[in-house]
C-alpha cells in the first residue's frame, strides 16, 4: 500500500516556473476564447431579436403598400385600355365618315 501523505499548515506544492506561465498562459487563452463566443453568442440573439422585431414592423407594411400600388396600377391600365378601345373605336369612325363623305 501507498502512503498518502497528509496537508497540515507547512504542506508545500514544488512546480517550476515554466509550469506555472503555461498554466497561466493556458487559463487566459479559455477564458478569452470563452468569453469570445459568449460575446458572439449574445450578439447574434440580439440582431435575430432585433430582425424578427422589424420584420413585423417594415416587411409586413412594405408588401402592403406594393400590394397596394399594384392595385392602383392595374386600376390605371385597365382604363388606359378603355381609353385606347374607345379612341380606336372614335378614328374608325371617323374614317368610315370620309369614306362616305368623300
């Protein structure tokens, strides 16, 4: 069997100092890359929060309004037509009137 030791007041721990840096040098490095991607982390919830508030707020009203002018442009083309319809409609008319005339 092994004897174990036992930690009283003058128990001491012997490391070099080559050990201690890389320790050292090793606990900075995680929790740098730790605190790195916590970082990311909170910034990409808060710009998905921040897209899916503006979604409801711009996306929604904009297709409305194109919807909307769509509309008022169909509207405005459909009368165009009847307007052509009936100019073409006036000048064979006319046409017929000097045939007759003439």
């Amino acid at each position: 069997m092994t004897k174990i030791g036992k930690f009283d007041d003058k128990s001491s721990l012997n490391i070099s100092l080559s050990y201690l840096a890389q320790i050292i040098v090793i606990s900075s490095v995680v929790v740098w890359g730790y605190a790195s991607i916590n970082e990311r982390i909170d910034t990409n919830l808060q710009e998905t929060k921040r897209l899916r508030g503006n979604q409801n707020n711009y996306l929604f009203p904009d297709i409305r309004t194109l919807e909307q002018q769509v509309i008022q442009l169909e509207k405005e083309v459909l009368i165009l037509k009847t307007e052509i319809e009936f100019y073409k409609k006036e000048i064979e008319n006319e046409e017929l009137n000097l045939k007759c005339l003439g």
